[in-house]
C-alpha cells in the first residue's frame, strides 16, 4: 500500500501482517504435507528403521511454495567383519 501523502510503501497493518503470515503457514503445511504423502510408500516400509524424514520446501520471495522435497532417512547397522583395519586405524 502506498501513502498518499509521502508515496512511501505502507507498512501492512497487524491484522495485515497476521493474514499474511497465515496464508504462508497454510501453503506450507499443504506443501509439507503433500511432498509427505508423495513418501508414503517409503515411511511404511520397516518403519522400525525409521530414523527421521527431510523435508525441503522452496518458496519464492512471493511465498509462493515452488518446490518441495522429502527424504526418508533410516537408521542402519555398520556391516564388520573379519577385515583387518586399514593401517593407522585402530
């Protein structure tokens, strides 16, 4: 908004600000929930070895979300075996 005496760019008002950080929220949320969903298939595999999920979300500087990811990152066991330790390791 524009001041019509100075012609500076207003600053939004708290309820303006507040809407505003509301409609971000809620795009994100559909955003994260839907890159989540798109993971489905991997989540309910082993899900005892689920250690955690990435999710990334671009948005642009509209707050318009552009992009979303989500990574599935499961715990695992170190496989050792009878190897010897490569020289100065142990």
């Amino acid at each position: 908004m524009l001041d019509p005496v100075s012609g500076d760019r207003a600053a939004p008002s708290i309820q303006g600000r507040a809407a505003i950080v509301t409609d971000l929220i809620e795009r994100l949320t559909e955003a994260a929930t839907a890159a989540i969903v798109n993971e489905t298939q991997s989540l309910s595999y082993e899900p005892q070895r689920l250690k955690g999920i990435v999710l990334e979300l671009t948005i642009d500087g509209h707050g318009a979300v552009i992009e979303g990811r989500c990574y599935v990152e499961r715990k695992t066991k170190a496989i050792r075996g009878d190897r010897p330790m490569p020289a100065g390791r142990g």
